[in-house]
C-alpha cells in the first residue's frame, strides 16, 4: 500500500464495492440538497419554475434522494465491514456487482421519470410505471419490486458470507435487521382505497424503518466503528448494541402510535402513541450516561478524527434532533396543532441528519483511511481545516435551518391551526404572514451555508489523507512498547 | 377553533417538553460525572436537574389538561427518567468491571 496515495485495487472486492456505493450516496446527497434550495426558493418565489420544474416534483426528488442516499451508504458501511467482520471473502461477488448497477440504474431511470412526467392523470398505469403517489415513497410498482430484490440479494450476500466465515454479535444483529428492512418495505407496496387503511400500513414502512430498523442498523455500524476507531472492546461493545436494540425497538415499535393520532384510527392510538413516545427519548437520555462513563474511565486516543468527530456529532444530534426536537410535538394534545407545518420539517430535518448523516459520513472517513494506505488521520493532519470547517458549516447551517423552521412552524400553529381553525383559507393565510415569510428566508440563508459545507466535505472526501505519510502502527507501537515495558 | 386566551398554552407546553428532555440529559450526565468523580457538588446538580424535570412534567398537567391515566403517564415519566440514568450506570460499571479480551482496533489507548 502507497501512504496517502489511493489504494482502490489494494482494497477487497466488498470494499471496492463500498467505494462505489458511498460515491452514489455522496453524488444523491449533493442532488437532495440541490433539490432543496430549489423547493425552499420556491416557497420565497412561488412562481421560479413554475411549470417547469414544480415544487412537489422538487420535494419528491429531495425527499427520496435523501433516502436513497441514506441506504445507500447503510449498505456501503454493511459491505465495507462484512468481510472484516466475517473473515472470509463475499460469498457472491457476482451477484453483488450486478445489484449495485441495476438498484443505480434504477434510481436513476426513476428520477428522470419524476422530472420528466411532472404531471397528468393517475391510474393503475400511471402507478406501475411513473409514481405510487404514497409520500416519501413515491418509486412506481415495477421499481418497488426491484428494491425488494436487490435488498434480498445484499440479504443473500451479508447473511451467506457470515455463514461462511464467522458470526459475531454484530453480525447477528444486522443480518436479523436486514430481514425487518427489507420484509417493512412490503408493507408499502400495497394499495387499498381506504385512505385510513393505507396511511396505516403506509406509517410501517417510514416510521419502522427510520425510529426502529434504521437505528438498530446504525447501531450495528457504529459498533463496528467504535472498535476500528478507538479500539474498544468488542465484548462491551457488543453488549451495548443489544442493550440499545432492547431500549429502541421497546419504545420506538409502539411509537408508530404517534403517526396514528389523526388519520382516523382508534382513539385508543392516542394513548399508545403518547405513552410509547413520551419512552422514545429515555434510551437517548440513559445512553448519554454511558458516553460520559467512557470519556471518564477511559482516555481513548484515535488514529482517525474526522471519524470520530462525526461519531460524536451523531450522538449529540441523534439526542438533539429525535430526543429533544421529537418529544416537543409527540403528544397529542399539542401535535393537534404542529403536525404537518412546518414545525414537523423542522423535526425531520434535525433527527435525519444527526441520526444518519452523520453516522454515514464518518464511515465515509474510515473508508478513506483505508484508502489511502491506512494513514494516521489526525486532527492537525495537512489540510485538516477541511474537514473541520465542512463539519461546522454543516452543523451550523443544519441548525439555523431547523430554528427557521421551528418559528415558521410556530407561527403556523398559531394561524392555521390555532385561530384559523385549519381551513383551506387559514392555510394560505398561515404562509403569508411576516414571520413565516422571514423564516422561509432564513431558512433558505442557512441552506446555502449548508450546502457550502457539503461541497467542503466532498472536496474533503477526495482530499483527506493525501499528503499524510504517518501510518497508524505509529501510533500503536509506543503503547504497545509502553505496555511492554 | 382555539380560545385566543388558550392559544399560547400548546406552545409553551412544546417547549417545557423540549426542556423536559435536556433536563434530563443533564440529570444524566451530572449523575454519571458524580459517579466518576465522587462530587457532591456534581450529585446535586444531577438532583437540581432531575428537580427541574419534574417541574417540567408537573407544568404540564394544567397546560395540557392532562387527566385520568395521562397522570398515570405523566408519573411513569417521571419514575423513567429517574430510574434509567441509574440502571445505565450501575450496567456500565458490570459490563467493564469484568474485563475483557484484547482489543481489535488499531489504536489501543486506553490501557
């Protein structure tokens, strides 16, 4: 291996398959903000692109890419760390290399459609071949099904490889995960003509995936980075990950309840959604107890810091954006008014980013260090101000965009909701008024700033690393000496 | 619609639960920073913290209009929020306690 040179073809087949993988979720990522300073200008300039390029195309392809990058990187991580974790080679490289290219050729076949058939008449055509019209969800029925068997043969790839090499704790987890992942998804892809009937089942693709297999997934990763990066015990480790799986999937499965308040469900949804809600931010809250017994017990060093900062950065903004910004408007006698303003975007966009951007991002940096020859990637390493400043300008911009939100959404509460009494007229009322529209500035002010921030962060990607020539065995050998000695 | 007077009342509700939360990620972390240091000073911010929780939880019956089993929930809140700090601690000092194999990682700083 070549120190901070690029070392792709030193990399195993499963690695190089990550790189491929990370690189769409990076190129998605950059669409999905793109997208969105489009829809956020048109909420200032209603008539920008009017018929051209209208705002709910431009919501839909910010939202789904948002998504589709998130997976996209998850199954990066899962086969970065597969052939570590197992110790043998991917069972089925073949199979494997053909998923990628058809779930990208798909994705992209997909968008186009989105883009070029922004408008028409919906009918059982219209739903197997342009757009399901399920929010967040939208990939036509012939895609649906495509996602489904490209996720049952990374299924096929993950679980055949652990059991072929070994299985671990992690392993365990993430294969059962897997399963719940993929079998979720199902849930989506029918379609009844009673609306409450299908919001409901519609709410276990989006609500269990993101509060309960995606968390328990993100679990898995991080537990795997925790070891590479600080060099933790695997033992504890692995404790902890079933810990939090007993904690997340206890108080986020019935917290599906919270979706259920006001689509014509049962009323007795209001009291499961509100108890299991209210229980949702505790794992968060008890998790902070052991990151502190860590930091206290244990003076970690490591050989990577942009990685761990990310690390870092998901623990606060998992706690933050689902915890703190999630528990404001869980009960229902005050998501009676938030829900759907924009009080919810704010909500959505804080927990997506400190729960899975920044998880991703910081594998995208352990994948990097391995590239590069394993590289000690240290905090004052050249061209460090990169990574640092990427991760502020992302920070900041995220959380001056969820205040924006939050006081535009407020103020939608108030008159819409609370004094207009949510008519068709107090909708339109609701966005007129100055502090809406000012938050809609600020928000867009905010997104530019983030969107600085992720250009950084790419250049970064493509950068970090490279004029670094100290290999991490530099940093092991003194203590190893020291523990000798 | 709202009574305009009772308008403001879902809002601050929002944001006593917000506060609610942080409080009790400070109760968290002054619990744990009182156990790793032995500092009083640290158990009782960890308890003003845990004080200002429940002031939070209690704040709400009224705004909210909670009654019948919400004061039920309001009550499980709080036994929650106090036990799960506690039993995370006592969890993180049997899990390390044992010991544990060799590390895996490339750095291994900690010994």
């Amino acid at each position: 291996m070549t120190l901070g040179g690029i070392n792709y073809h030193e990399l195993s087949f499963a690695q190089r398959l990550s790189v491929k993988y990370f690189t769409v979720a990076m190129v998605l990522f950059l669409a999905q903000m793109l997208f969105g300073l489009l829809a956020g200008a048109q909420f200032l300039w209603p008539d920008f692109l009017f018929g051209v390029l209208d705002f709910n195309v431009n919501r839909m392809v910010h939202i789904n890419a948002m998504v589709v990058w998130m997976l996209y990187g998850f199954i990066g991580s899962i086969f970065w760390l597969v052939e570590d974790e197992s110790g043998v080679p991917l069972v089925g490289p073949r199979i494997a290399e053909a998923t990628f290219w058809v779930l990208t050729l798909a994705v992209t076949v997909v968008v186009v459609v989105y883009l070029v058939v922004q408008s028409g008449p919906g009918n059982q055509w219209t739903l197997w071949l342009i757009n399901e019209g399920r929010e967040y969800i939208e990939a036509p029925r012939w895609a649906d099904i495509g996602i489904v068997l490209c996720m049952v043969a990374i299924f096929y790839n993950v679980a055949g490889t652990f059991v072929a090499g070994r299985w671990s704790g992690i392993s365990g987890v993430l294969v059962l995960d897997l399963i719940a992942l993929a079998g979720l998804y199902l849930a989506g892809m029918f379609y009844t003509t009673n609306l409450p009937m299908d919001q409901y089942w519609w709410w276990w693709v989006i609500h269990l995936w993101v509060e309960a297999t995606w968390e328990v997934l993100v679990g898995c990763i991080m537990a795997w980075g925790l070891i590479k990066t600080l060099g933790a015990r695997r033992r504890i480790v692995t404790t902890w990950l079933y810990i939090e799986v007993a904690l997340m999937f206890g108080s986020g499965i019935l917290g599906l309840g919270h979706h259920y308040f006001w689509i014509g469900t049962p009323e007795y949804w209001l009291g499961i959604g509100g108890f299991f809600s209210a229980l949702e931010p505790i794992p968060l809250v008890a998790m902070v107890v052991h990151a502190v017994y860590d930091a206290g017990r244990h003076s970690f060093r490591s050989n990577n810091h942009p990685a761990l900062a990310w690390l870092i950065a998901h623990a606060f903004g998992n706690f933050l954006g689902a915890g703190v910004w999630g528990f404001m408007q869980t009960l229902p006698q005050i998501n009676m008014y938030t829900h759907g303003t924009q009080w919810s975007s704010s909500h959505g966009h804080l927990a997506f980013f400190g729960a899975y951007t920044t998880i991703v991002v910081a594998f995208i940096y352990l994948a990097i260090q391995r590239l590069r020859g394993d590289v000690w990637m240290s905090a004052g390493m050249d061209g460090a101000w990169r990574w640092k400043w990427a991760l502020a300008l992302l920070h900041i911009g995220m959380v001056g965009m969820s205040i924006a939100l939050l006081i535009a959404g407020y103020e939608q509460s108030f008159v819409e909701r609370a004094v207009g009494g949510s008519t068709w007229q107090a909708y339109f009322a609701g966005q007129t008024q100055p502090w809406f529209v000012q938050a809609m500035w600020w928000r867009m002010a905010f997104g530019v700033l983030m969107t600085a921030g992720l250009v950084l962060l790419l250049v970064d990607f493509l950068r970090a690393g490279a004029q670094e020539t100290r290999p991490i065995k530099s940093l092991a050998l003194p203590q190893a000496a020291a523990a000798g000695g | 619609m709202v009574d305009p007077g009772r308008i403001h009342t879902f809002a601050g509700a929002a944001l006593i639960g917000g506060a609610m939360v942080l409080f009790g990620a400070g109760y968290a972390i002054f619990h744990a920073l009182a156990g790793l240091s032995r500092s009083r000073r640290f158990a009782y911010i960890s308890l003003v913290s845990y004080a200002a929780l429940a002031a939070c939880a209690l704040a709400l019956v009224p705004l909210l209009d909670l009654e019948g089993w919400w004061l039920g929930l309001i009550a499980l809140l709080l036994i929650g929020y106090f036990v799960a700090p506690r039993f995370i601690w006592r969890l993180s000092l049997a899990v390390h306690g044992e010991g544990g194999g060799p590390p895996e990682g490339a750095a291994r700083p900690e010994d």
